[in-house]
C-alpha cells in the first residue's frame, strides 16, 4: 500500500491523489506539512531531506518526493501504456 505524507490543502498533494484516484490504488495519508508539521522532525527529514511534502513511500522501495517525479514512478509502475 502507498504511503502518502502531505496535507490535503496542499497543490502538490492535490495533483498526487488525483493520480492515485484515476489509478485506483490503495493508499494511506498522513497529513503534514503548513499547520500539521512533522516536516521538520528527524524522522520525516530522513525519508525526505528536502523537508517538503509529498512524500510517497512504495512498500520498502525507497521514499520519493518532488511531485513530478512522484507522477512519473506512479505512472511507469502503475500504469497502462495508454496512461
């Protein structure tokens, strides 16, 4: 299952689930970020360094973050050819 850290309000996040949705996988949230923290933690920043969200976490693939490469690995795992 996906693992997903970012607040809802967040653009970045936004684009994110919209992938997620129109692929139709499970996924867990864990609001971060703006007035949620924990992007400042040493247990967020060692999954993401950059302190920003979103962050995606694959099974025990290694964490991902920057929105649009977060869309490219979705798509080229997850998605069909057409997608």
């Amino acid at each position: 299952m996906l693992k997903v850290w970012g607040r809802k309000s967040s653009s970045n996040v936004q684009a994110l689930m919209w992938c997620i949705g129109e692929l139709e996988l499970a996924f867990e949230r864990i609001d971060a970020g703006f007035i949620y923290g924990q992007v400042e933690t040493p247990e967020y920043l060692s999954i993401n360094p950059n302190g920003t969200v979103p962050t995606l976490q694959d099974g025990n693939n290694q964490p991902l973050w920057e929105t649009a490469a977060i869309l490219r690995y979705l798509a080229d795992f997850y998605g069909s050819e057409e997608f």
